[in-house]
C-alpha cells in the first residue's frame, strides 16, 4: 500500500488553501513535512484556529467517518507535502471495523463537530461583545456546555 500512497503526494506553498469548509471529502492528508493551520471563520470574517499539525499529523479524518463535508479549512503554514490517503483506501481499511464501532468513531466524530462549532459561536459572541456589539449574543449567563453531552 505505501507505493499506492506515493503516487497521492501532494505539494502546497505557504498560505495555500488545501481545502475549504464545506468542501466535499476526498481522504485524510497525512504530512511529510511542513504545517497545516485547521480554522474556521466567524461571521465577521476573524479566522478562529482550532489546531495546527506538523509532520507525520493527520488532518481532514473527520469527514471520512461521519460522512459529512469538510468542518473546517486546511491552510499551509509553510511549504508542505502531504501524502493523501483517499477515502476508497481508507474505507478499504477500515471495513474490519465492528458495525458498533464504526458507530462509536462516527458518535465522537460528531461530538468533535458540535464541540468546535460551539466554541466558535463562543468566540464570535466574545469577540463581538469586545467590539461593543451586545446584540449578537444568542447565550445566557448560564450557557455551559453539557458534560452529558461531552461525556455521554
């Protein structure tokens, strides 16, 4: 399978954009060398970073497990190779999985969501109540977020 995942390198230059939110998934990028910046933007357009990856980090696996289109955007650092693993080869490895299991991966994939989602509501209230705008707090004093929830 390594000579499969040779022929999937990808190179990208500082600030290239290596897929969007919302894009559709392709696979899980796997770095050679280089960084990635995982963010997602506020609706005044501020970029929030959930992660940065360095070499031999994993990025974009999310997608592959709940089906869902891309959370987040993926933009290089640096110069940076990337090997992908598309979604064809990884489902190939995967199909050991227990159904159970499978649902487990998918139940926390889609905790992961929700947990990033709601910190960027977060920091897109803060950052607007800094800025002076209080109407477009949606929360309350009281806005946690559920240990249940988190936990299970």
């Amino acid at each position: 399978m390594t000579k499969l995942y040779q022929k999937m390198n990808r190179n990208y230059k500082s600030v290239d954009v290596i897929f969007r939110e919302g894009d559709a998934r392709n696979g899980i990028y796997l770095i050679e060398s280089g960084s990635v910046r995982i963010v997602k933007v506020l609706k005044n357009g501020q970029e929030v970073e959930l992660n940065r990856v360095g070499p031999k980090g994993l990025f974009g696996e999310m997608a592959l497990f709940d089906q869902s289109n891309r959370s987040a955007t993926a933009i290089a650092i640096e110069d940076t190779r990337v090997t992908l693993i598309t979604k064809e080869m990884f489902e190939s490895q995967i199909k050991s999985l227990s159904p159970s299991m499978l649902s487990i991966i998918r139940l926390l994939v889609n905790r992961i969501r929700v947990m990033n989602d709601r910190l960027v509501e977060v920091i897109g209230d803060a950052t607007s109540m800094e800025a002076g705008d209080s109407s477009s707090y949606s929360g309350s004093k009281n806005d946690e977020i559920s240990t249940k929830d988190s936990l299970g």
